[in-house]
C-alpha cells in the first residue's frame, strides 16, 4: 500500500531513538534549552523526541536535559519525601532535596531563564507565555508529584507556578512536554512553514478557521466553494469570518477581549 500523501505542513517522522538525543550533547550557548527537574527521568524526551520537535531536537535547534531528583535523595534511601507539616494525607517533596536539584540545574542558566514549577495552583499557561519563554535563553523546569513541593524552596528560588489547566494530576511531567512542545514549535527554524504559527488559534486573539483538504467531496460532502475559486481575496474574507464566528460561539472570552477597543 502506497503511504498517504502529506498536504500542506511538512510531516517527519518519530526519531528512532529520542534519549540518544539529551545524552552526552554539550551545551551550545546561543542554543534554547529546556532543563527538566524530575523523579522520572526516563520520561523524557517523551512526545517531544518525535516529530518536528524530535527533529528539531536532532538538528540541535533546541536541546533538553534532566535532572534527577532521585540523585539529591537524603541518606541509603535517597528518600525525597517526607509526610506534611502540620499532618494531612500524601508526602511532599523536601526542600533539601529540590534545592539541590535546582541550585544543578542552574548552574547551566545564562541570560533571561525562568525557573517554572508545573503546578495546578499557577497562573494557566497560554500561547503569550509560550512566545515570550521561546525569547528567553532556556528554562528550568520543576515537576512535582505527591502532594508537591515545600514552600520555601519556591519562594527562596523565586519559581513561578504554572499550570496546565483547571484539573490534577499526579505529576508534572506531561505539562512540561506541553509547555515545551508549544514553546520549541516557535523557535526560529522549527517549523517547516514560517507561516503557521502567524494565522493559528491564539495568535491573533481568534480560534483558527476549518481547515479541509483532497478530496473535493467526501461522503457527500463538499469543500466550500470559496476554497476551491482561487479568489484570495475572498478566500481571507471567509477565513476570517469564520474565525471570528468559531470564537464568537465557543470563546466568548476570547471573543470579548478579542473586541475590546
Ligand atoms: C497530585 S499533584 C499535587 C496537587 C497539589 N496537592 C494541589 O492540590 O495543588 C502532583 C504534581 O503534579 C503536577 N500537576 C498536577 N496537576 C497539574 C496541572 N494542572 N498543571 C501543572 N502541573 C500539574 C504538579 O507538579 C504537582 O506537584
């Protein structure tokens, strides 16, 4: 069977094997880089070893690196945890195993290089915060698990709490690999076509118009005629009505700050 053809935005393939590419890469200076402070290592690159992102990470456009948590464990043990402060259920990440973890992580930072904790409580992450980490030199990013992290360390490090949404889970691995992939995607050279991340949703305030492709018709159901008239002009009218229509009906908080004069 002949593989399908790919329109439009360019397709590559996973990499073969994605932690080759975190281990033994020197740190290149004017290079963005993502280091991730984790109890689970082996995690990583995870979905970001594959596609644009892994090839990306190939082509040393960007480069990813972990810090084991584990590693700065207290005693025969490495114990990381310890039960909370006051009693309550779960454990909660020691102060002197994270400090650690982050003073390593650090030791790598230059220039303009946030330290983020992956945090239910943070402020929500958004395309904004993805564009201006992409400006940044690199991040260094902390996930939690258990019950999460001692409060001092964050304010003596003055970390910044994100988050990946209004909902909990039970570490902050997966909103790391999110918040890079939305972050790596606007690095110069990622992307195959410079354009699409200027008319997505959430670049200009909008939700992105549909998007269709061969064949002309499907189950009886036809490409508006629009697309298939070679008018541009036309074409960028329906696309941003649509657009405007689509974040009127299902964001009608980004359709009123979208309004806002
Ligand atoms: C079970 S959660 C801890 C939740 C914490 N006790 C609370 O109520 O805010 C364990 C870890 O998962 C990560 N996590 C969970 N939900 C998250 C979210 N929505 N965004 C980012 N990280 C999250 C955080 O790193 C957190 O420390």
């Amino acid at each position: 069977m002949k593989p399908p053809r790919s329109h439009g935005r360019q397709s590559v393939r996973a990499t073969l094997k994605p932690r080759e590419l975190m281990q033994d890469v020197p740190d290149y200076a004017d290079v963005w880089q993502a280091r991730i402070i984790t109890l689970f290592p082996e995690l990583f690159p995870g979905v970001l070893g594959a596609s644009l992102t892994g090839k990306a990470l190939n082509d040393g456009l960007w480069q990813l690196h972990t810090h084991d948590l584990r590693a700065h464990g207290i005693g025969k043990h490495r114990n990381v945890d310890d039960t909370p402060a006051g009693g309550g259920a779960g454990m909660v990440l020691r102060a002197d195993v994270v400090g650690p973890a982050i003073e390593e992580a650090q030791s790598h930072a230059r220039g303009r290089w946030p330290i983020l904790y992956m945090s239910p409580r943070g402020r929500p992450f958004t395309q904004s915060m993805a564009r201006d980490l992409a400006t940044c030199t690199g991040v260094t990013m902390l996930c939690g698990r258990f019950e999460g992290v001692d409060e001092r360390v964050l304010a003596h490090y003055n970390v910044t709490e994100v988050s990946l949404g209004d909902f909990v889970m039970t570490g902050g691995e997966l909103a790391a690999q999110a918040m890079i992939d939305a972050t790596v995607r606007l690095l110069p050279g990622v992307l195959g076509n410079a354009e699409s991340t200027v008319e997505e949703s959430h670049s200009s305030g909008l939700l992105e118009h549909p998007q269709y492709t061969r064949p002309a018709t499907w189950e009886g159901h036809d490409i508006p005629s629009v697309l298939m008239s070679g008018n541009h002009g036309e074409i960028a009218k329906w696309r941003q009505a649509q657009a405007q229509e689509l974040t009127q009906t299902r964001r009608p908080d980004l359709w009123a700050r979208y309004k806002k004069p």
